[in-house]
C-alpha cells in the first residue's frame, strides 16, 4: 500500500482523512454514556442508592472524556501543522482510531467489574496505548519532515512528551491496580494536572528564551 497525500495538492483527500477522524473520536465520546444507566422500576428507598451507585461510573466517564477529548486536541493539532501524509502516518492513523473505538469497552468493563484489577489493567491498556500511539504519530512526522515549517518542531517535541508522560502513567498503573484495586484511578487523575504543568512550563521557558535576547 503506497499513499502520499499533500495538504495542498489533494485537499479533498486530506480532508477525508480528518473528517473520519473527528466521526470516529465523536462516536465513541458518546458511546461512553451508555454505561452510566440508573435501572427501572425502582423504590422510592432504592432510588437514592441507585444514584450513590452512579458516583463511580460518572467519575470514570469524566477521566474516560479528558483522556478522549485531550487525544482528540493532540490530534487536530498534529494535523495542524503536517503538510504531507504518508503511507506510515496513514496506518499509525488507523490503528489510533481503532483504539479509540475501542475506549467504551474498558470503558463500560471497568463500571461492571470496579473490584476487579483486570478491568483496570484492560482500561490502563487501551487508555495507554491511545496517548502511546498519538506520541508515535507525532515522532513519525517528526522523522520524515512531514512538516508544515520547521518552525514546529518545538511545539511537537512537547505534544510528544505529553503523549509519553499519559502513556507511562497508564502503564505504571497495571501493577499498582492489583494493589490499589478500586483506588486505581486516582493515579490516573494525577496525569491531568502533571500534564497540565508540563504545559505551562514549556510556555514559560518558551516566553524567556523570546525574552532573552533583548536583555542583552
């Protein structure tokens, strides 16, 4: 399989690529829902605990929608700035949106089994490999010079951090979850703020450099 699509030359085609993209993120974002149900035919007495019950399930569909949502920005901000697909970034590409598909099952696992370490370990592992193969597809670009400006590659070096720092949290995580058991998420909450950080901090450094050379 050979695929070469130019930004400017095939417009249509790179669109293509991007609008199944966004339906793929789109359609599982909603799937994640599904799992938050609150049963029929209930009490008056049993209502109130069958929204206690929700509690998890909904903690978890945030963490599941951050983690989506922020993959999805990494995402439209990597295409952003490539001027070319090739056929490497192509397959990377699909094999994310197969992941991201599959985001719901762990997803839905995990709130049917949430005393079960392996529904933790089989969250952390699609959750994992999503922000993996986003640093993946980001290093890819990087190597190939597939991109708009050279002028990028700061702003990619920090995406691939990112993808890398989500990544080795997750994967951190699978051992821990047959310690922490239902505890298991709060390592995986951490990842929002340490994220976060890493980001400001690159704004930061990148504000003092620009500054630097008219204090001279």
């Amino acid at each position: 399989m050979s695929a070469s699509i130019d930004r400017d030359r095939d417009p249509l085609e790179f669109a293509r690529v991007l609008s199944l993209s966004d339906a793929i993120f789109g359609v599982a974002m909603t799937l994640l829902v599904i799992s938050i149900v609150v049963p029929p035919g209930l009490s008056s007495r049993e209502f109130p605990a069958a929204l206690g019950d929700l509690v998890p399930r909904i903690a978890i569909f945030a963490l599941s929608i951050a983690i989506a949502a922020s993959a999805w920005v990494d995402h439209r901000r990597l295409f952003g700035l490539v001027q070319r697909i090739d056929t490497g970034l192509l397959v990377r590409n699909f094999v994310l949106l197969g992941l991201v598909a599959l985001i719901p099952l762990p997803h839905q696992v995990l709130g049917d089994y949430p005393h079960e370490p392996l529904a933790y370990v089989l969250y952390a592992l699609v959750l994992g490999s999503v922000s993996g193969l986003t640093a993946a597809m980001q290093l890819h670009v990087r190597r190939r010079g597939l991109l708009r400006a050279p002028d990028a590659e700061p702003t990619l070096r920090l995406e691939v951090t990112r993808g890398l720092l989500i990544a080795a949290g997750f994967v951190l995580s699978i051992p821990l979850a047959f310690v922490l058991g239902p505890w298991t998420p709060i390592v995986w909450f951490a990842l929002l703020p340490l994220d976060r950080l890493l980001v400001l901090r690159a704004v930061r450094s990148g504000q003092g450099r620009r500054r630097a050379p008219s204090s001279g």
